[in-house]
C-alpha cells in the first residue's frame, strides 16, 4: 500500500471512531440548535437554510467515502476471520473460502446447494 493509501485508511479509521462517538453526537445537535436560534435573528431567510443545506450537504458526501472505507475494511476482516474457521472445521465445506470474490452466478449455484443439502439433512418430526 502506498504511504497516500494508509493516510487515507488512518484518517478514516479515527473520523469513524469520532463520527460514532457520543461526543460527535452532541456536537451536531449543537451545531443544529445554534444555527435555529440564529434563525429569527436572520429572519429565517433563504442564507440562513443555505447554511444548514450547504453544511450537512458536504458532510454528508464526505462521510460517504470514510464510512465506506471503513465497512470494507470490517468486512474484509470478517471475511478472513470466517475463511480461518471453515479452515480449521475439518468438515467444513472449503468451497465457502472466498466465496465474495465469486461471480453472483457461482455463489448462488453454491448457496442453493447448501440450501439443498440443509433441507435433505433436517431431522423429521417427532411423532406425537
């Protein structure tokens, strides 16, 4: 990985951890009950929801990109995590390894025979 490349994976891994603080939290709601207290003293004008508009358009778009990154790489460690357990089960079906690098045609062939094989395994009924 490039040095721009672990910035970027180090920036977003601390704007995570603060956007889900509590403190972020507060923050925003701060920000949102001083700009509607502001609102008379600007006479609620199209300037004064500009502002709001403006700033939570940009945060927003900006928090798409970090959350992003983040989710990828929670699922990435999950996956490996998964793959390691299925590895280390030696009855475990190893063809479930990588099975989100797959094309969605193979991995739905292999969900339906897991599918499959989970039906034909179910213990019947009790009688009763």
């Amino acid at each position: 990985m490039t040095s721009a490349t672990n910035a970027f994976s180090e920036f977003a891994r601390r704007a995570n951890a603060f956007c889900s603080s509590p403190g972020a939290t507060a923050f925003a709601f701060i920000i949102v009950i001083v700009w509607a207290a502001c609102g008379p003293y600007y006479h609620f004008s199209d300037g004064w929801q500009l502002i709001i508009n403006t700033g939570t358009t940009i945060v927003t778009f900006l928090m798409v990109f970090v959350l992003n990154n983040a989710q990828s790489r929670d699922t990435a460690a999950m996956n490996a995590k998964l793959d390691a357990i299925i590895l280390a089960i030696e009855s475990a079906d190893n063809r479930m390894i990588g099975l989100e690098a797959q094309t969605d045609l193979q991995a739905q062939a292999l969900r339906a025979e897991v599918v499959s094989a989970a039906l034909t395994n179910v213990a019947p009924p009790p009688n009763g």
